[in-house]
C-alpha cells in the first residue's frame, strides 16, 4: 500500500480539525451516523471547552491503496512548540486559510516553519462558503506571504484548493462547487512526496509526541525514518547528543486509523507509529537499533519568552481543597509536563521548594496550571515575567516582541490605538477590512501585553479580535507602567460578611461574595484609587439600643468580578500571588503580614536604583 504523511497546519479557528473530521467522514474511517463530540479529535477537557486544538494528534485514513497519514496541530502561537516538533515527521503540509480573514499571524508562523524545512505546502482556502469570503484577494495575499518568507520558485508554485471544511468538499474550480473531499485525497496523494528511507538500514525513529496510558505508561509516537521494527524488539533511546537515555524493550506498537490506536506486529521506514515500554525516552529523543550511536536531527525549537515561579501554597487555609500539596509532588508534575512539552522548561528557584516555569505565553501557561489543578494540585504563581536576554554583540539589553493583528469596529480605533501606545506598542499598518471595521497591526514587547486582553475586550466591548505572535527580540523598550489601581487586602480571617462587603463597594470592585473565605493578606478586591488600601470584611453593624423607626433594607450587592486563572496571573502585581486551588482561585499579597509588607515597601524606597 502506497504511504502519504501530512500535517494541517493553520492559524486558530480557521477549522483544521473540522476539516480532519470531515477527511475521516468521507473516507469511511467514520461512519456518517457515529456519534463523537463535536471536533472527534479536540479530546482533552479543556480543548473541547475553549474549541481549541492544545496538543497534536495523529490519526489516518485510506483513499484507494493509499494511506494518508494525517497530524492535526494547535493553531494558537501560545501552543506554537507542537507544530514545530512534529513537521519532522512529514513530508507534506495542508496550509489552511480563512477564505474571509486571510492569512493571520499564526499562519506566517507556520509557513516559515514548513518553507525552511523544504516542504511544498498544499494551500486550502476554507469557509469558501461564508458571505464575506474574498477568495481572489486571500489567494493574492497568500501568494505574497509566501514571497516574502522567501520561499523558492517550486513552493511558490503551489496547487489550490476551495473548500468549506465544514460541509465536507472542496474544488480545484471555485465556481464549480463540488459535493465531497475526492479533490483533496487525489491532490495530497499527486503532490506530497513517499516518505524517504531504507527498511534495509538499522531501525531510527525519532520521538514527536508523548503520551501517558494509565495502563501501557508512556507512549512514544515517532517517524520511522529507515530500518523495521517489531513488538518484542530491544531499542536504545538516545538524546540529542548521543548520550544513551535507557534501553528498553518494545511491549506493544501501534499505528494510526482514526480515532484509535491499533496494535500492530511490525513497521517500516516511512511508517508513523506509537511505542509503549519506555520509561525515560521523551520528545526529541531518538530510538534505534541497540548498536546505533547516531541521534537523529531535531528541529530547535523557539525557546520560552515568559516565566513564573510556582511553589507550595502557604497560605491559613491551604491543603484544604487540595489533593497534592508538597513542593516535590508539585516539583515531579512540572517536570513530567516539560519532558514532553517542548515549549515549557522548568527550573529550580532562588526560594527552596519553588520552580521556575517558563513558556510561550500567558495561555500556554495558564492551560497547565488549570489542567495541574483538575488533577488535585494545589499551588501558588507569581506575575510573569519576560525573559529577557543580552546581545553577545553589543551587550545592550533584549527583550521578546511580538506581532499584534486586531480586528475590531471603527468606533474603537483610539481607544485601542490609545491603549497600547502607553504599553510602548507601535502601530505597524491600519486598513479598512469593510462592514466598518478596521484591521491594525502593531509590533509590542511581550512585557507591554501582559493583562492586556482584558482591557481590550472592555474597551472594544467585547466585539474585537486579536492574535499575537512572537517575532523576535529586539532592544529594551523602556518602562511600562502596568496596573493603575490598588487593591482591597484582608485584615481579617474567617468568613466575608454581607455588610462589611457592601461598605466596600464603595471603595472599588469587589473579588468575593458574602461567606467566602477570607485571610490576613487575601486580595478582596480592586481598589479605585492608585494605592493598596488594608480593609476589614468580617466587620459587622453596631448594636444599640435605639431601634431606627423603619425597618432594615435587605443588602444587596453587585456581582464580583471573576478571574480565570490567567486573567489572573496576568492581573496580579509583583508583591502578588494566585492561590490556585481545585476549587477556587483566589488573589494574595506575597507577604500576608502588614508590618512585613509595610517593612519591604520602606526597603525598597530606600534601595538605591
């Protein structure tokens, strides 16, 4: 059987894996009645809440005598580590675009990535069907992103297709609508190449994905790239430098076929394959024939721009709510997540007992921590901050920056343009996308967008749309002032009470309701003016003796304002805290003393810059 393997690479919600259900639909792998969730291979519980692909994922179908192996990848640049890692494992890419939106930050990611590694992408034009589709202009407009990525006259010279993902057909002809996905099978088997390699050489596959079986244990997915395998082989498992990692024995192989993993007695070069009976072997690693002592090549990988320090929660009412409390059970958590997550590195931390976290970006990092939570974890995180760097040539200051693409109405272009021009953002272009609206394009550090997705979703009343990707490092941008406001912080311990709450209220934007749980140092709420305000919720209404002639009012409250875990982080100030527990995300100041807070702040004055 002759043997494809691809990848679909895109930017986020411009419908990889829509169309990677509707591949398995028409191909048969899936029967037209079976019932699966909405996007059959968004599995994770967080993926199928926020409809977003977080890890890649194999699966496989057959057209004709041919298998089409498929990697279905994230297409948000915070998760950008899982399409780097696993472009290694194809010979062919289906770049997808939104036939209305064009190509967005996170496509010009993954072109360049796909351009450099020589790979002739097959370009999709999606939602071919929406109202506002402008086909012969996002054809133009990809053409020029090609062109100036610099790819060479074969890639520029790239086959297209119209399709609508969603309804399951595309066309070579965009006025001649088809019924099914025939076009997209022929093209993928007529343009990507067989994969290359020798089944005759000594067995060399090189790790992609890893997963965790609760009964197989770790699962190993991989390219062959030559020899053969068979379950009951013994493999050694090298790192990049060639240095063994262990030696271990095949207990079960698997290949691909839709949803499932199969069992399997045997593979071959070109072949995509899981492994289980490995213990220590990871992403980036090589696994070959016992006498091999040559790792194969791995693509680097961008390395992390933002990092955070998570360590025990030590706060009055901490293991409550949680499962898994200590440092070390937390410390083994995070370093399993980095041995197969090549975007997160984990260190340890100038604090005993603390980690540093670093990664792509707040929602990479804050998906881990909501995952770590859901799992029984119960920790603390400080503000993130950006890694910065030193240039070796000059030795001047660096920082990371990225590219900002918004969409949003007319209306809201000064606020917007107002709103990062403080966070030292440049405006790179401005262009009318029509339906009054408006297409901006800044370049920021990465410092300056910190919190900063909340504020535009206010300011744009929720209506707006923006994509970041990173783009680089570039000299120091200078000092952003960040949050403007203080906070509310507890003096007290035990339970909020309603009418100490409503007194509040007036003095800014409450965090908690009535009978929560509250503690010396417990951020309570925003306080509306610029500095940190020490407040009592336990207090209650003095008794007299003189009853007032009318009766009580029943106290009523505004709703409190309610974080997510990295609207959290990325709220807190440097002094802060997130207490993040299964059930509750609370805010805190670092120090829940206030004569300690009081003694760092007169320290801090005193610390000459």
């Amino acid at each position: 059987m002759e043997l494809r393997n691809i990848a679909i690479i895109a930017h986020v919600d411009h419908g990889k894996t829509t169309l990677v259900d509707s591949m398995l639909y028409e191909s048969g792998t899936l029967r037209k009645n079976e019932r699966i969730s909405e996007r059959a291979l968004d599995s994770g519980d967080i993926e199928k809440e926020r409809g977003i692909t977080i890890l890649s994922k194999c699966t496989s179908i057959i057209s004709g005598n041919t298998r089409i192996n498929i990697v279905d990848t994230p297409g948000h640049a915070d998760f950008g580590g899982e399409v780097e890692r696993i472009l290694d494992m194809v010979d062919g890419v289906i770049i997808l675009v939104d036939a209305a939106e064009g190509p967005m930050p996170q496509t010009k990611f993954v072109l360049d990535k796909a351009l450099r590694l020589g790979l002739r992408p097959i370009v999709v034009l999606n939602k071919i069907d929406r109202s506002d589709s402008r086909s012969s202009e996002v054809l133009d407009e990809v053409f020029d992103l090609f062109d100036s990525l610099g790819a060479d006259d074969e890639q520029l010279d790239f086959p297209v297709l119209f399709a609508s993902g969603r309804d399951g057909w595309a066309t070579k002809d965009i006025d001649k609508p088809n019924h099914d996905l025939k076009p997209l099978f022929q093209l993928i088997i007529k343009h990507v190449p067989r994969p290359q390699g020798n089944s005759i050489h000594p067995f060399e596959l090189l790790v992609s994905i890893q997963e965790v079986d609760p009964y197989l244990g770790r699962i190993l997915t991989g390219r062959i790239y030559n020899g053969s395998v068979m379950e009951g082989d013994n493999i050694t498992a090298l790192n990049r430098d060639g240095k063994i990692i262990e030696n271990g024995r095949i207990n079960k192989l698997f290949s691909y076929s839709g949803l499932k993993r199969i069992p399997i007695p045997k593979a071959s070069a070109g072949d995509i394959i899981a492994i289980a009976g490995f213990t220590k072997a990871s992403v980036s690693h090589t696994l070959a024939a016992p006498d091999s002592i040559k790792p194969l090549k791995s693509q680097p990988i961008d390395p992390p721009t933002m990092s955070v320090i998570v360590s025990i929660n030590d706060s009055p009412i901490s293991g409550i709510e949680g499962t898994y409390v200590t440092s070390r059970v937390i410390g083994d958590r995070l370093i399993r997540e980095s041995e197969h997550n090549v975007a997160i590195s984990v260190t340890d931390s100038e604090k005993p007992g603390s980690y540093n976290v670093s990664g792509r970006g707040e929602l990479q990092l804050g998906v881990l921590f909501e995952t770590m939570r859901r799992e029984g974890y119960e920790f603390s995180v400080s503000r993130p901050e950006i890694i910065e760097r030193v240039n070796s040539l000059n030795g001047k200051r660096e920082e990371p920056v990225e590219e900002i693409l918004i969409d949003l109405d007319n209306d809201f272009v000064g606020i917007v343009v107002e709103g990062l021009s403080k966070r030292k953002s440049q405006l790179i272009n401005m262009t009318p996308s029509g339906n009054e609206k408006t297409r901006l394009i800044f370049r920021a550090p990465s410092r300056g967008l910190i919190g900063y997705h909340g504020e535009f979703m206010t300011a744009t009343r929720g209506t707006g749309v923006i994509h970041r990707i990173f783009c680089g490092y570039e000299p120091y941008f200078g000092e952003i002032h960040m949050r403007l406001s203080g906070v509310l912080v507890s003096i007290s311990n035990g339970s909020a009470i309603p009418f100490a709450l409503s007194n509040l209220e007036e003095r800014g934007i409450l965090f908690i309701s009535p009978g929560d749980k509250v503690y010396n140092g417990m951020i309570l709420g925003e306080h509306s003016r610029r500095n940190d305000l020490e407040v009592n919720p336990m207090r209650t209404k003095q008794l007299t003796n003189i009853r007032a002639a009318g009766k009580d009012e029943a106290i009523k409250l505004s709703p409190p304002k309610k974080f997510s875990l990295e609207s959290a982080i990325a709220y807190i100030a440097d002094d802060e805290l997130v207490e993040v527990t299964p059930r509750s995300i609370r805010l805190r100041k670092h120090l829940l003393d206030p004569n300690d807070r009081k003694r760092a702040l007169r320290e801090k004055k005193t610390k000459p810059t």
